[in-house]
C-alpha cells in the first residue's frame, strides 16, 4: 500500500485519508502535522522555497513510513509533499498518523518529522530576498 504521495494545493486528499479512521475498528486517533514554508530563515526573508528530486523523495518518504510502522505501535503513517518552487506559507509537508491512541501517534508523528528533516540535504533550497540561497 503506497505511503507517500505528492500533493498540490488542494488539501482534501490527506482529509480523505484522516477518515480511515473509520474503516479501521482499532483507530482512536489520526494525528496529523502539516509543515509550511517559513517566511524568515536564520534572520533572513525567504522569497522562495525549492523541493527537488521527487521521484527519490517519494521513494525515500515511502521508506520512513514503512520503517515507523515498525518502529512504533500505530496503524499507518503516510506523508503528503510537495514540489517544486514554493513561496511563504505554502505547505510543503504534511505527516499522518493513524493510530490506536494519541502517545504512540505523537511519538510516531515526530519521529516521522524529524527523519524527513534530517534527509533533506540536496533536496530542498531556500532562495533568500537577496538573491543568495541556502541548502537545509
């Protein structure tokens, strides 16, 4: 079953899947986290916010998924991410967590979070006001 998905604007995918909830007899929970582009990085204003490499970040957010399953007691993880050229305040990523209860669904969801951020060099760049630009 496929974990990791590409998202536009249009959010109703990742509401459609917080109901799986239902489906799920054992699911007390959908913990949901949804990441946005800062407007200031470091001291300095973001014009703009680069993902690249889509098909390897797909297959490498497929990855962490399948690996928080493992790791901790929940029902499912999926990511939602975008790409390409964003601006402030444009989502880029979002995590959900479907769970037996709310402590092993943070738990899951952070863990989540924290290993796309540290997998994201050379994939993400941030275009400053000034014209210079920064990896993450």
């Amino acid at each position: 079953m496929k974990r990791a998905f590409e998202v536009g604007e249009d959010l109703s995918e990742i509401f459609e899947k917080c109901y799986e909830v239902r489906e799920r007899p054992e699911a007390g929970c959908a913990i949901l986290f949804l990441g946005f582009v800062k407007g200031i990085s470091g001291g300095k204003k973001v014009k703009e916010y680069r993902v690249f490499q889509k098909e390897a970040e797909l297959r490498r957010l497929e990855g962490i998924c399948k690996e928080a399953e493992g790791k901790f007691p929940i029902i499912k993880a999926y990511v939602f991410r975008r790409f390409g050229n964003l601006k402030p305040g444009d989502l880029i990523t979002a995590v959900l967590v479907i769970s037996r209860g709310r402590r092993e669904g943070f738990k899951a969801a952070s863990w989540i979070v924290e290993k796309i951020k540290e997998g994201e060099e050379g994939r993400v760049e941030e275009v400053f006001e000034n014209g210079a630009t920064g990896g993450i």
